[in-house]
C-alpha cells in the first residue's frame, strides 16, 4: 500500500467512523471526490518485469492469451500486458498455484513440441496454426487455467499487473468512476417514468 | 463502535450466534427490550473504508467469504454417492463478517406473497417432497415485513404490481432510478401485456436514518457498500444494537459448540476467538442465527451423550431440507449503449408468473429481473456461450458489452429430505472442527420451472428488440448463496425443527432464526423474509424473557 493509497484510507476511515453517515451526506461531492482521486492511484499500472516466467515461457503465454482474445483494430490481451498479471499473480496472491500452473505450462510446451517437431516453440507458428493447435486443446485444464487467467489479467485492477493502460476496461466499456448519475445509457434517458396498471388488472 | 463488554464470567440474558440479516435485527430487538445482548460473529468487523473496487479479490478471491481455504466443504448429489472437497469456491458460501451477508449481497427485497405461506394446502402433497405450509400466513408477516422497509431501509414503490400482496404502508423511500435493462425488460414485458415494476431493494435512494443515498457506483452484487448506501445490518441494525448500550458485538469469535446442562437447558456456548483461544461464554438463553447451512452445522457439531445426533435434533431434520432458489439467466445485445455496470444491480422485475399453475404440468413459480451478472470479469467468464468462449468471436462479444444486459430468473426449490448439509466424516477445517458436507440435487419441477421461466425472458427480450439473445445453461445447482429450510418451522415436533416462535421443539432456551426457518424456498431473495422473521422471532423473544418464559 503506497502513501497516497494510506492517506485515502485515512481519510474515508475518519469520513465513516467517526464523523459519522450523517456528514458523509452533507459532504458528498467531496467525498466523491477523494474516493476518485484514491481509486485512480489504487488502480495504477505495477511495472512490467517478469518475475516467475522465463523469457521463453513468457512468449508462449503471451501467444496463448493472445488468441483467447486477439489484438486487432483494438487492444487484446498482448497490449493489456495480460502477460505481466499472470507472472505478478502466481507471485502474490495465486503463489499457491504457481507449481501448478508452470507444470501445465512445461505439459504444454513438451505437448507442443512431440506434435510439432522442428518448431521452436508455440509462439513461433503462425498465428492460423496457433489457432488451429489451440483449438485442439481447448478441453484441457490447461487451455481452462489460461482462459481464467487471461480475462482476469485483461480486466482485473491494473495495480495486480495486467489491464495495462486500462485497456482493457476500455475493451469492455468499463470506467472505473465512484460515482454516477442517471441516465446511465441511451434507453433510459428519455423514460418516461413508471405508468401504473388500471386498477381493474389488479388482483 | 460503542456498546458494552461482558466478561466471560457474566452471565448474559442472549447469546446471538451470528451478526448477519436475522442476528443483527435479533440483537437490536432484543437490546432495545432492554435485555443483555452478546453477539458472537466468526468473522471480523470491516468499515465502510475498508471495502474496495476489486473484482478479483472479492469475486474470485473470496476476500469477503467463507473461504474453501480454511473452511472447507464437500460436496454430493445424493447420499449413494462419496462427496468431494469443493475447490476455489465454496458451494454454500456466505460473506463471514459483521453485517453477513447482508453487506455483500444485491439487496433485492421482495415480500413472500400470500400463497408462499399456503401453497400445500393450496396445490395438495407433492410426492417424494417435504412440501409443507408454514405454520404463519402473510397477515401475521405483514407489519413485520413494513417494519423490515422502514427500520431496515428499502426503496419501492408501492401499487405498483397487480400481484404484491396487501401493505399497511407504501414504502419510506422512492425507487432507485430505472437503468437501460430496466427500460428494456420494462419495454419487452408490457408488450406481451406482462406486468413489470420498479425492484424494491434495500439500498437508500435518498438519504435515509443517517446514511446517503446509493452513489451508482454499481459494485453491489458481491460487495460491501463505501458508501453505506446498501441497507446492510453493519451499518443499520447493529449500530442501533450497540447504541443501547446493552449490546456488545464481538467479532472474530467463531461459536463451534452449544453446551447444555442435565436439565436440558442450554448454559452457554465454546467458541475460537481470533487467535483460536478457547472460551465458554455464559449465558440464559441462545439465538443461532448464524445462516441456513451454519447454524444447522452448529447443532450437529453440538452433539453429546444426551443429544447423540445432535442438539435440537430429535425430528431428524437438522440440516434437511436444504433449498437454495433456481436461478438462470438469459442474454441480449442491443442496438445501443446500456452501461450496465452503472447503478445497482436490479431496477425492473415481473411477477406475472410468480404463482404456480397446475396447467404448467410441474410446481414452482417464480420472478424475471433485469440485471448485469454483474462486472466486467464475471461477465467474460460466464456470460458468453461456449461457442464464443475464446478468440475473435469472444472478444467481439466483449466489446458489446456495453449494449448487453441479462435477465435472470428466481425460482421454486422444492423441500426434500435428502437434500442437506451435515458433518463431513473425515475432513476438518482450519480449527479442527468437522466439515461441511452438502448433498443437494434439484428436484425435477425445479429444473423445468427454472427452463419455463427461462423462455419467458428470452420471450421479453425479443419483444424488447435485442439484436441477439442466448441462455445461459440450467442444471443441477452445486451451490448457493440462498441457505434454507435446514431447522424448518412448524407445530409438529416430529416434522420440524423450531416452533412458530422459533423456539427449538426440544431445547426451551434455544432459539434458531435464519433462512434456516423456511418451510418452503419462496421465489428468490430470501433476506427481506428473514429480516421480517427476526423481527417477528425477536419480538416474540423478548416478551418470553420478560414473561419469565425461557
């Protein structure tokens, strides 16, 4: 938790605790405020290392999640740095599991390279034989794991490795804002408002 | 946080066992009649402050939940087969702090209509089940339920559907404001000349008893509210509790035992604190409303010579019953933006075919909502169709999330014996205490209501205009966050668990109020019932104490 993340906490803890809710409503906007202010530096990008993967594991990740969600005319896992969440989670909070995945991942590669002798690694092919490889395995616990793992590092907070740029919640039409006030989208900005039943429908 | 502390010596007049929906309504009713209230909560107290925007710790991490980590279940389907450990999610899970469930739940607040109370007598026995009426109708709910709206909190509009069952008064606060679902689901339904109307839920829409308004910030379902906007009892019933000053929460404080005397009264209760010390609290009476899988596993934990198979229990029936509510969703995609991910989760519902109809061929009734399911990664993982489940046609789906919505159904879940949550025989959890082990299969009519009420939505969202809808899949359920029926209500001893007081049939000065207590599943949204159980349970509680009658 970095200074500016504490000071936040501070502050929304003296707002709810003791001042109290009734303070909170008068203060609103500013609260809002703050909670925005502290949300965007809780969000922020973590620098993109590998700290798990090996280079070359780290290329058959990428290519992986690459083809769960492809770049294109926008962003896919590649420029979210999905890569990076998956090296920064299995060295915090999925620790637990990182034997686990790198196992799947050396099953993969040594999978890969019976089927494929004479190619280096996965992420060398092509990206219509990516394609076609993958949907050979997408029933494997492995394919499962990478899929997770993928949207995970695509949308989760930015300050957990992936979602770089937020490009990710920019994929999705996500904006991560406290507060919001109707109208929310296009269909509810001209409603009417709630016509009730003519008594005689009511039972 | 104010209140008083007891000490372990003292002899209190209530003992709550759990802080959540049901303990934290028991423990202010008890303590404004003016008796001693110690509630004991397994697990910590968080502020407001300390609730984040982090999909991956809540939603996948269980941060908030009983963790599968150190408590972990198995899981069945019938009783032939070996149950399993649960993996990364539990199946009955629960959000373990003060405020329960009640912090991080949707807050849909529907009232059980009349016939959810009456439904054997109405439709005649199904067989094979353990279909029953409730021992209390809606009348005798009725203030309980106003009492739930205006003390609690919940924002509706009253009138408003042809199938709500009578008020004695309209709602305290307006309904939140419509979303784009809403709209649509609005649009879609009356077109087929349904009935939609504003979702009551127990989030202020307007400042309420001290608290602000809902901010939108549209982190309900699976959250605690920064804002305290969300009527949770952490921030409604237990501060009024404390502020009795007869009161004191004390939270990290995992109850494991009920012990119980030659006379067959109960003296006390062992519990964990924090640092997994032991200590045996005093006490002249207990109220287990610790939820409809724990409280059940609290009385089977709490056996000994005189209770083999466990306390209260002598109807067989702690821990059957087992009901969790269908649930189902269908998918659409529309023309334009509907940003779903802003507001609270629900804000139009129809009721049209709550009721069961004999002509359908099966029982069960149930409610559609509108809904998001619910942030952007639960959305990816679970919403596209397994054809769209990775690559170009995956990603193109993600980028049209901002013009989907989902309806989802809430459904009958019909009583079976064999349905249950018991004491697995061979694993422990991280106290050493035996753990959960849940058999549950649907019932037939469950699955096919679940499947009608299903066609329906994808009926509504046609009508609507969606440019593309899908369902998503119906099968056996392998868990919920809806925990009912396992210390069923009733009059008889032999067929059910607590009296309509909710007194346990056996124990005199043992009380077990939570969803637990339902003798029939309703449609969905079980809290606002169990709220205006407690409420009832609690008054009734306090005049025994008061009548010398415990």
């Amino acid at each position: 938790m970095n200074k500016n993340e504490t000071s936040r906490r501070q502050f929304l803890r003296a707002t709810g605790g003791m001042l109290g809710a009734t303070w909170i409503g008068t203060h609103w906007p500013a609260l809002v405020a703050a909670a925005e202010h502290a949300h965007q530096v809780a969000s922020g990008a973590v620098e993109q290392t590998l700290g798990i993967l090996s280079p070359t594991q780290a290329r058959d990740v990428e290519a992986v999640a690459a083809q769960i969600v492809p770049s294109g005319d926008t962003p896919g896992a590649r420029e979210a740095g999905v890569v990076y969440f998956i090296d920064h989670v299995h060295a915090g909070p999925y620790a637990a599991r990182a034997a686990e995945f790198l196992a799947g991942l050396a099953d993969f590669q040594a999978d890969f390279a019976t089927r494929n002798p004479g190619v280096t690694s996965f992420a060398d092919l092509p990206d219509g034989a990516q394609l076609a490889y993958l949907k050979g395995i997408e029933t494997t616990p492995f394919f499962g794991t990478m899929k997770f793992l993928t949207v995970l590092g695509l949308l989760a907070l930015p300050s957990y490795g992936g979602n770089a740029g937020k490009l990710g919640w920019k994929l999705v039409g996500f904006v991560d804002q406290h507060a919001w006030t109707p109208p929310f989208g296009h269909y509810d900005r001209d409603y009417p408002g709630f016509v009730p039943y003519p008594k005689e429908q009511r039972s | 946080m104010s209140g008083r502390t007891f000490a372990p010596r003292d002899t209190v007049d209530f003992i709550v066992v759990g802080s959540g929906a049901a303990g934290g309504v028991m423990a202010r009713e008890l303590a404004q009649a003016g008796l001693d209230v110690l509630v004991l909560e397994q697990g910590p107290r968080f502020t407001a402050a300390d609730f984040k925007h982090d999909e991956l710790a809540y939603w996948f991490n269980n941060e908030l939940l009983n963790s599968p980590d150190d408590s972990p279940q198995t899981f069945r389907s019938t009783a032939q087969q070996q149950a399993t450990r649960v993996g990364d999610f539990p199946a009955l899970w629960y959000a373990r702090m003060v405020g329960g469930s009640s912090n991080h739940f949707t807050a849909n607040f529907w009232r059980f209509h009349e016939v959810d109370f009456r439904e054997r007598s109405l439709l005649g026995t199904i067989p094979g089940t353990s279909f029953a009426d409730w021992p209390i109708d809606y009348a005798e709910m009725e203030p309980y339920y106003t009492k739930v709206e205006w003390e609690v909190g919940v924002s509706g509009l009253a009138g408003a559907s042809p199938f709500d069952p009578p008020r004695s008064k309209p709602y305290p606060m307006p309904p939140l404001p419509v979303k784009s679902s809403g709209v649509l689901l609005e649009r879609g339904a009356r077109k087929l000349g349904l009935h939609p109307f504003p979702a009551p839920m127990a989030i202020a829409s307007v400042p309420y008893r001290g608290r602000p308004a809902c901010a939108h910030c549209g982190f309900c379902i699976g959250f605690g509210c920064e804002m305290q906007a969300k009527s949770s009892t952490l921030y409604t019933m237990i501060p009024e509790a404390e502020a009795t000053g007869r009161c004191e929460v004390r939270s990290e404080s995992y109850v494991f035992r009920i012990e119980t005397n030659e006379r067959n009264r109960v003296t006390g209760v062992r519990y964990f604190d924090r640092d997994r010390r032991e200590h045996f609290q005093k006490a002249r009476a207990v109220v287990v409303c610790a939820n409809g899988a724990e409280s059940a596993r609290l009385l089977l934990m709490s056996a000994d010579a005189r209770h083999p198979d466990g306390l209260a229990n002598s109807s067989g029936l702690v821990g059957r019953n087992l009901m969790f509510n269908t649930y189902a969703e269908v998918h659409a995609v529309f023309e334009h933006e509907l940003n779903e991910y802003k507001s609270v989760q629900v804000t139009r519902i129809v009721h049209d075919f709550y009721d069961s109809d004999p002509k359908r061929g099966f029982y069960g009734g149930g409610g559609l909502d509108s809904r998001i399911g619910p942030n952007p990664i639960a959305w990816s993982l679970f919403a596209p169709p397994p054809e769209r489940s990775w690559g170009s046609g995956f990603k193109e789906l993600l980028e049209a999330m901002p013009r989907a919505m989902v309806v989802a159904t809430h459904g009958t879940s019909l009583p079976l014996e064999s349905n249950r949550v018991d004491l697995d025989p061979e694993l422990k959890d991280a106290w050493g205490l035996p753990a959960m082990r849940v058999t549950y299969k649907d019932h037939p009519d469950d699955l096919a209501m679940s499947r009608f009420l299903q066609d329906r939505a994808v009926e509504i969202m046609q009508a609507a205009g969606a440019q593309r809808v899908w369902r998503g899949p119906v099968t056996d359920a392998v868990g919920s966050p809806h925990l009912l029926g396992t210390c069923r209500m009733g009059d008889d001893p032999q067929s059910s668990v607590v009296d309509r007081h909710h007194r346990t049939h056996d124990v005199r000065n043992l009380f077990v109020c939570d969803g637990s207590s339902f003798v029939t599943s309703g449609r969905g949204q079980p809290t606002m019932t169990i709220q205006a159980l407690a409420f009832r349970a609690g008054e009734h509680i306090a005049r025994f104490a008061k009548q010398g009658e415990i």
